[in-house]
C-alpha cells in the first residue's frame, strides 16, 4: 500500500515531468519553427501537412529527448524537497533511503512502460510522417534523397536469385543495367540482363530492354535475346534500397519481421536496424537508471541550493544522450556489436548509479 508520503512523491514525479515535457516542446516548435519557415513559404506547403507535421514532431521531439526530461524533472522536484528540508524530515522519521525510493522506482516504472508502448505503436508512425515531411519539403534531393545510396547495388531476393542494379530511380521506378542470377546447388542455372528495367504499375510486371536471357547447359548454354520483354518478378525495386529511416517508422512486430527479411538478403544497414529494435528497450529502462542517479545528486541539501544540482543534473543528462549517440553510430559504422553498443550507456551509467546511491545513503 502507498502511504500518503509515497502519494505525494510519486504525485510530484508525474506532475514535474508532465510541467517539463509542456515547457520544452513548443519552446523546441517555436525554434524549429523560425528555423524552416522560410523553406515551407517557399515550397507552399499546406496548412494542414504543417499542423500535421508538428504532432509528428511532437510525438518524435519527446521520445528523443525523455531522458533529459526526466532527469531534469527528477532533480528539479528533489532538490526542492531538499531545500525545504522535507527529505531530512522523512528520513528523520525512520524511513530509510532505499523505502523512500519506492515513489520513485513506482513512478520510474510508469514512465518507462509509457515509453515502452509509445515506442512499439505510437512513435513509428510519428517517425514516418516527420521524415516524409523533412525529405519532401525541407532537405535538398527531396524524395531521392530517402533512399540513400542508390548506385551499384546488389541484393539476394530470395534462396537462389541474386540482383544487380547500377542505379535507379524511384520518381520513374526505373532501374538500370540490371541483372538476375538464379542458382541451384550452388551451381548457376541462368543469367538474365539488361540495360533498363521498369516496373508497371497497372499491371504489376515489368518491362525489360535489351534483354538477354543464357541458360547455363551441361555441353551448351542456350542465349535468348529480344529488344524488350515483360516479365513478373517477386521483388519490388523499392525494395532495393529503403528508405534511409525505414526501422524507425515500422512497429515492432513489423521490425523484427523487416530484421529477418534484410538479413536473409545480405543488407549491409543490418546494424542500423538492429540499434532501432535494441533501443526501443534500453530507452524505457534508462529510467530507472536516470532516477535513481537524479534522487542520489538531489537529495542532499548543497550550499549552492537547487542551482548546483540542476548543473550537475544537466552535466550528466547530456553527457548519457552523448554516449548513447556515440555508441548508436559506432554500432552502425563499425563492428562493434549493435546490443553491446546500445545497452553499454545504461550499463556505464548504471554503476554511477550504484555508487552514488550507495554514498547517498550513507
């Protein structure tokens, strides 16, 4: 059972994160908004993709920056039960620090399973509708720019067929020097090209030029040409190079599912996707992690008064955003393990927890 002590804590945890995340987000609208203003007048974007574009915003502003909310919040309300002397006057009455943590970890716990869901359900389509926004209206390159590098690539689609575009456009779904390669065994059974593919929409086939067909023989191979020929294929050339930020706008279920079918085919983004799936579970866990360190900094009644523990607490939110940026690209450019990488912030920053938890106390 809650007592009115633990009420009142975890009432004030709620409330000061809620107060943070309405205080900083249209602060973060306005800047973003004096910032692109002159590219939407410019570009006549609508009314209502902007008002639209701003939700997204909101939604995917939010879930970035929630562990600086939530420390800031933490410290925020802590520093001043300190200064009031309230914490002294709990701790006073026989409760030790681990009991009065309860509030806390309670209020850490709805939090974090907030996040948890908003990140499976909630942030992916945000995501998707913030970068549809940014890439069609904002950045230079506009749609082509979505799909990153769109030069010399090379695909398995399945078991046995492997494909090779030099390039392609996704405006004119149009592909160029193409080539299938289907094995069996291990041994090649055909080999088809050609100088341009383009997919037809109507009736779901495609239209191949300068097309060669060589079916491999045990004594002779057999070569088929023609100027242009259809053909249906069980890929889409979408699916050569996704979007650049295509984890990020997929739910769960859909990820994992997204996950198996790259890695089966060889894609060289695997890691980038792997680091969106790992964190959508390191970043609700980061939480406790957070509030435990943000009550153990806050708690004690300092000479510089709240001042001195929301400089320390803004040292140290930054600095955990920092290391989960950092190790988040050195998963994607390296070779370091994507889990290892995501989940070493939480770790590092879960002893520092421990520590300072274990001197507070004291």
């Amino acid at each position: 059972m809650l007592t009115i002590i633990d009420k009142y804590i975890l009432k004030r945890y709620l409330a000061t994160f809620a107060v943070m995340l309405l205080l900083f987000i249209p602060i973060g609208i306005v800047v973003d908004v004096s910032e692109k203003i002159n590219k939407m007048l410019e570009n006549k974007v609508p009314f209502l993709e902007i008002a639209l574009y701003y939700y997204n915003f909101t939604v995917y502003f939010a879930n970035s920056l929630f562990p600086i909310f939530l420390f800031l919040s933490v410290i925020w309300f802590t520093s001043k039960l300190a200064n009031d002397t309230e914490i002294i006057a709990i701790l006073s009455s026989g409760i030790s620090f681990t009991r009065f943590l309860r509030p806390y970890i309670i209020g850490a716990s709805i939090v974090s399973v907030f996040v948890l869901l908003m990140g499976f359900f909630v942030v992916p389509a945000a995501s998707e509708g913030f970068n549809n926004f940014r890439y069609t209206y904002l950045k230079g390159g506009g749609k082509e720019a979505m799909r990153g590098d769109n030069t010399d690539v090379y695909r398995q689609i399945n078991d046995n067929e492997f494909i090779y575009v030099n390039s392609f456009n996704t405006e004119s779904k149009t592909a160029f020097n193409f080539s299938l390669e289907k094995f069996k065994n291990e041994k090649l059974v055909h080999k088809i090209t050609a100088s341009r593919i383009k997919w037809n929409p109507k009736d779901s086939t495609y239209t191949m030029y300068d097309y060669t067909k060589r079916t491999v023989g045990e004594l002779n191979d057999k070569i088929e040409k023609l100027p242009q020929k259809d053909a249906v294929f069980t890929f889409d050339l979408e699916d050569l190079t996704p979007v650049v930020y295509i984890a990020e706008t997929l739910s769960l279920g859909k990820l994992n599912a997204f996950i198996e079918k790259e890695r089966e085919r060889g894609s060289s983004n695997i890691n980038v996707y792997l680091v969106v799936l790992y964190k959508k579970y390191s970043v609700p866990v980061s939480a406790f992690i957070l509030t435990i360190i943000a009550v153990a900094v806050s708690s004690m009644k300092r000479r510089g008064g709240m001042g001195t523990n929301l400089a320390i607490g803004i040292a140290l939110a930054f600095a955990f955003v920092f290391f989960d940026k950092i190790f988040g690209v050195l998963a994607e450019k390296s070779s370091i393990p994507p889990m290892l990488a995501v989940w070493l912030p939480n770790i590092a920053f879960g002893i520092l927890a421990i520590y300072l938890l274990r001197n507070a106390k004291r």
